[in-house]
C-alpha cells in the first residue's frame, strides 16, 4: 500500500495536458449524467398490470391537477400527456425579475387486446389510476390441411 501515490506525483505525466484532459472528461461525464437525470424527471413513470380481462395502469403525477392531464386512445395505443404551467398572478408592479415555468411530459402504450369502450381514469394523490378492458380476440393462427 506504501507504492500507491496520488495521480499529480505520477512521474512521467505532463501535467498541462493530462489534467486538461482529466477535467475536459470529467465536464464531458457530468453533463451527461445530469442531462440523464433530467430527462428521467420528465417522464410519466408507469406501473402496468395485465390481468386476464383488463390492464391496470397505475401513472405518477404528483402535483398535477385533472385539467392538466389528456388521455386518449387510438388504435390500440393509449397516450398520456400532461402540461403543466405555473402562473402567479400578482398585481405588484416592481419586479426586477419573474419567470414562469412550463413543463409537459407524455407517455405512450401500445396495448394489443385492448377495448376502448369501457376505459376508466382515476386520479388521487398524484397516482392516476387506468382501467383498460380486454377485448376477446380470435385465434390468429388457422391451420391449412393439405390436399
């Protein structure tokens, strides 16, 4: 454990270049993990249930109020959206300086079997809870006899 020596006492190494380098990876890395990271906040995180006669879907959307959410269904896809935007409504007229903030997220399911007479949405605390009903659907596969 006595050979082990911080990287800056490395003999051989020009520091100019190699340290450069170090921090120009290391910018390159971070701002990739933190685009990463706020992607992931800008998704509908979904858990899908698949019973036999319906699919359970449960969204999270804390803080998201019914009239900022749209659920529509065509052709066996089933799309959430969501757009959220913050207003504050104040009659002061010395701000220096006030921003909004506007954000939307969707998420679509490609569902085979669905019906879409029949599905129900439900939203309590921040959950939005989807029933989906299955469809009966004949065999797909038809064997030919040979002659």
């Amino acid at each position: 454990m006595t050979d082990l020596k911080p990287i800056k006492r490395v003999v051989g190494l020009d520091d100019r270049n190699f340290y450069g380098f170090r921090d120009t990876l290391g910018d390159f890395l971070r701002d990739k993990l933190t685009y990463g990271k706020l992607q992931s906040y800008n998704k509908v995180k979904l858990d899908i249930q698949e019973k036999d006669t319906e699919y359970m879907i449960e969204a999270e959307l804390p803080g998201i109020k019914r009239e900022e959410i749209y659920i529509d269904f065509t052709e066996g896809k089933l799309n959430i959206s969501v757009k959220k935007e913050d207003k504050i409504d104040e009659e002061k007229n010395n701000y220096i300086h006030k921003e909004r903030r506007t954000s939307s997220m969707r998420r679509s399911l490609y569902l085979d079997d669905a019906k879409a007479e029949g599905i129900k949405a439900k939203l309590d605390n921040g959950i939005l809870y989807i029933t989906v009903p299955k469809e009966e659907k004949a065999e797909s596969t038809h064997k030919i006899p040979i002659e």
